[in-house]
C-alpha cells in the first residue's frame, strides 16, 4: 500500500490520457472522474482502471479524439454517439446536454452509444448540483449476472445514480450497482483469501457459492436480493432497465452483447449495436417548485432520516452519499492509499509512455 | 374463497364509488384500477382494498368530487393537486398530462400532492404502452419500513415501475416495492401461521425475526437487500428515492410523516406537506429512436433472455410482468378468487351502501 497526494496522482492520470492521444481538455476530465472515484473511496472505479482503458485503447477499442454528436433529438431528449471515446469524457458531455434541455423545457434525458466504461456513475450525476438539478446516470458494463433462475452471465452490474441537492446539508447522492455487491467487493476477498455471504455470487451450476473466486470459474454476480425469496427478481429488473434504457434505447449492444471491460476477452461476433451505452438525466428542481422551498424541505427530510432511532447506538443511520464524502473529506487532506498491485500496474502504464509516477508514501 | 366474475365484480366496485359520490367516470377508472390489480394476482391491492378506501372517506381524508388542478409547470413538466382526491383517480390524470407533455417535448414528467394511495403502480406506468411511450409510476407510502440501521419505521414500501414497449413480444412491465417482501406475503404468512424469512422484517428492537406478527408489534419491513451486508442500503437508498421525488419534490407529506392508509391511525399533527405524493413520468420511444426499430430489439432483448440457460430445467427464466399476465390470462377466463375475510369485507361495504355483492362460485 502506498499513499498518494491527490494532486500529483491526478496530474500523472491526466499526463497519461495525453499520451495516448486525448486532447487535453478530455485528458483532464477524464482524470478528475478516475480521481473523483478515489477520492470518494471507491477505489474499483479509480486509477486501478487506468490500466484497463489502455489495454483497450491499445487494441485499438477506445478513440481518444471522438467526434461526438448529437445524432437524434427533440426538445427534452437527444441520442448521442460516442464515436468509441472514452465513457469517462462521453458520458459528461451527455450530461451538459441534458442539463441543457432541462434549462429549457424542465428535464432532459440523453441515452448515449458507441462508448465505453464511464467511471462512477455518481460523478455524471452530480453535475446537475450546481445547478439546482436532480441528476441521473445509468450504464450498462460487461456481463457479469444472472438473471433470477438463470445460470448464464446476461447483464452487468448495471449501476443506478441520482443526485439530489440540498440546502445547507449536503447533497443526497446514491449511487449503487443493481447487484447484492460490486465486483471490487469480491476481489478485496479474494486478496484476503476470506469467504463471500452467500446471496452475492453462484457457481458455474448456478448453485449459491462463498468462494470468491466461483466467479472467475464460470459462475456468476447476483442481483440485489440475492435469491427469488429475498426479492433478486427485483434487482434483476433494476438491471434489466438499466441495460434497456443505456443500450436499447440507444442503439448500443444490450444483455450478454455488451462488450466487456478486460481487452482480453472478444468482441461479440454479432454485436447487436454500437459500443457500450449509457442514459443520463437531468431534472430542474424549480421545473416542480421554487428551488429554495424544495431545499428547506431535503434539509428537513436529511435531518428528520439521520435522527432515526437507531438498532445500535455505535451506528447511526447514513444518508446516500454520507461514507462517500467522509472518505472524501480525509483522502483530499491525507492522500489517496493505492494497493500494491495497482501500484504496479501504474508504474507498468508509466513505462509504456516514458512516464514516472508520482511520488508516494507508505 | 369465493371465485366472482371479472364483469360484476367490476361493476360492484364502481357501484361502491359511486355511492361515495364519485362522478360516473372517476368511478369506473377507480374501479378499473383495483380491478386490473386483482386481474393481475396483486391480490393485496385489489378489492381487498376497497373497504380501507371507504374507511377513509368516512373520516373526511378523501374527497371523491376533487378538483384535481396543475399548479406549476413548464414544457416537459408539472405539479399536480390532487385535492384529496382517491389516487387511483389523480394518478391516471397526471399520467395523462405526463404523455401529452411528452408527446409535445419528448418527456413528461408529473409530481402530484395532496392525493391518497394509488392502487397498483404498474396501472400508471403501463398506460404509455398503447402510445409507444416508457412509463413511470412512483408513490410513497404509510411508513412501514425502517432504514439500514435504524430501527424506526420511516419510509412505505415505496414501488417503482416501469413499463417498456415491445413488438410481437408482449411488453416488459417490472412493478415492484423497494422492500426485500411486500406488507401482502407477510399477511399470507400470518394467515397461514408460517415464519417468515430472515431478511424481511425485524422486531421492535431492529433485530431480525421471523415471526409474520412482527411487524404489528412495532417491528418494520426491511428494504430490499434485508441487511447491510445483502446491499439493504441500496434498498433504503431506492425507497427514498421514491419518497423525495412523490414527495418532497411535490409538496406532499414525506418519511414518517406519510399519511397512514388505515383510517385507524391517526394524521401526523404537524404535517410537512399535502396528503401522499407519487410521481409519474412518460418517455416518448422515437424521441430517442424510430419506436419500431427499437421494438425490434425490444423483442430480441426479450428472447435473448428467455433463453437464458436455467438453474433448472423445469424453471425458466421470466421476463418482467410474465407472471402478471400469467394470472390475468387465467383470472379473466376463470374468474378472481377472493379470500373469505375479504369477501366479508366486501359484503360490509355492500350494507352500507344498500348495495349487494355479486354472486360467486366457491
């Protein structure tokens, strides 16, 4: 483990995506969503990916200089083509367009194509914030979960995000994948050699598992609910609209289509669209009532939902969004903490493009 | 169990509404609404209900001649007040005002106030599907429902559904509460005298239990994931969601201030809001791309996952809404079966009104 300053980690990533190519404004984006990750504590979907992104960009699946457009809209809705960009600079841009047609007509909706993995949902959904905006984000990934009473990997975590500002508490923000837990959740087992609760994976036979590692050997992630009695058909329907509205509606690849994340594995041979496919969304507040009336109110509702009586004294209960700022709030002053073998994987990167990483401690 | 005729049970109910003043047409859409329910074998939202709606009446907490009124919008969205009116009634109007906005704009968006309890979600959402619209339905709820780690009962059941358009295949609907269990299954439990399983409820004291009784006894529901560790935050997350958008971004009572729907309980006295709030919510398919093309898909996503290969031979992988149009296929040939305590309560409602139950078949 090594700790990392924010903002050396950050000017490295960014160095990076210029070196393969990207512009430097998409270059600086696309960082600030990779370190927006890290920061937040979701250490998954931050630097440890950099590696992932070049991988793909080096087979040729990732343009770092897309002509993104605007290829079908109306007032309050717009389809964009991500021209095989990078999902971390696509799916913001998505976002300025939604927010755009909800400054006109009270929401905006974009399904996006062609683009590829988008970092933290939450990142693209945070952006209405500033603007007294409720904002949405969805993507579809790599298959990895099985339906309810299905044994065969048809969708991906498929995560789910909406933003809601608030007055002088801060926001709500909850941003979760439509699965018992994350992929990363699993991988931090495997390291530790520990078990998995059931009810987050099964094996290739579709029999419920504890061993981290039943997934790599051909089971599969499980939906929220984790089995038909706890409600997993529930979170495969989550998953399911996820996939519907990031990729059918889009004209991107849907289900056991969407291509996946490692460079590794292949294409589908028979893709049924473009690329990955994400949905953002954006609601202006004062589109229902006065924005300062309707910020009173989530002070009111936040206050009212951290004042809950709780089972344990030790453990009050959390709004959406609270362990993400707290992880925030220390990794900006004290660093960011980067395991070991991401810490390769930078120093690898690094070499490829005559590059040095930062700095670190231990 | 009595087994009674589609046609004159619906008659009967509309009959009930009319006679708590309900204007004709307001009281075939009630009707139609809790019909479509118990059609749908959602048993627990049907004409079970029918004599709670009537209870409330009686307390002067429905107003069944609203003036249901827009009181703000812009192109894509609106406010609606449903003046105490019965939901089952305001809902399908602000869906209405919601395809007509989305018909204009590409999306219509409607928050609704001062309404009660709204039958089904998936009644709302599916009225977009002869339009080639996606449809939303959302609603908060009597708080039943304690949030991870606390032990209060602060959100309802709180349902999201989603209905999406296909082409020979028939649509995908998903309607489902955001709890691991819906408050009906534990009443089948109850009156079967069978324990429930871990992760549906929890005792007055937060801890988990599996007596059905529970609940009454001040325990809560719990969201869908059951515990932390099962991805319950991202239930709680879900439900409250549901909440702010119905309510807090309508004016309505939210949290634990959400009025009750037993007519037993008492209002809050220091209500932050008007009545329950839901949220509605039109998608215009070709404001994003031709409704045809993505019908074609539609179909494909479904097949695809039809085929999924199973767990067991003998239990296919089901598509969102199969088992619902499972049940209405028989029902409406077979007709609805209704359990004896509701049978009574129907026949309760008929003396007051003068009126008489239907004949059945045992």
């Amino acid at each position: 483990m090594k700790v990392f300053a924010e903002k050396e980690l950050r000017a490295y990533v960014e160095n990076v995506f210029v070196a393969m190519g990207c512009p430097e404004t998409a270059a600086r984006l696309a960082a600030d969503v990779l370190i927006s990750a890290d920061l937040r504590g979701i250490d998954s979907h931050g630097v440890a990916r950099l590696i992932g992104y070049v991988r793909l960009w080096k087979k040729g699946r990732i343009n770092t200089n897309p002509n993104i457009r605007v290829v079908h809209e109306t007032p309050g809705t717009a389809v964009v083509d991500g021209d095989s960009g990078l999902g971390l600079v696509v799916a913001p841009e998505a976002m300025e367009i939604a927010m755009e047609k909800a400054a006109n007509v009270g929401t905006g909706w974009v399904a996006i194509r062609n683009s590829n993995h988008f970092g933290i949902a939450g990142y693209h959904a945070m952006m209405g914030l500033d603007r007294d905006m409720i904002g949405w984000a969805f993507t579809n990934a790599s298959p990895l979960v099985a339906p309810t009473f299905g044994k065969e990997r048809m969708l991906g975590t498929n995560p789910i995000a909406v933003s809601i500002p608030a007055g002088q508490e801060p926001p709500f923000v909850a941003d979760m994948a439509t699965t018992t837990a994350a992929n990363g959740k699993l991988e931090i087992l495997q390291r530790k050699g520990e078990e998995a609760p059931l009810g987050w994976i099964q094996d290739k036979s579709g029999q419920p598992a504890t061993d981290p590692h039943a997934l790599k050997e051909g089971g599969a992630l499980l939906p929220l609910g984790g089995d038909r009695e706890h409600g997993s058909h529930k979170g495969y329907a989550l998953g399911a609209v996820v996939d519907i509205l990031s990729a059918v509606l889009s004209g991107a690849n849907y289900g056991p289509w969407a291509p996946p994340f490692v460079s590794f594995l292949p294409l589908a041979d028979n893709p049924v669209g473009a690329g990955l496919g994400h949905f953002v969304g954006a609601m202006r507040i004062d589109a229902f009532r006065p924005a300062a009336e309707f910020k009173t109110h989530m002070d009111q509702w936040i206050q009212r939902f951290r004042e809950t009586q709780p089972v344990s004294d030790s453990q009050p209960v959390l709004i959406p969004g609270d362990p993400e700022r707290e992880a925030e709030k220390i990794r900006r002053e004290s660093g960011i903490p980067i395991v070991d073998p991401v810490v390769n994987d930078l120093r690898e990167v690094a070499g490829e493009f005559g590059l040095e990483i930062p700095d670190s401690s231990e």
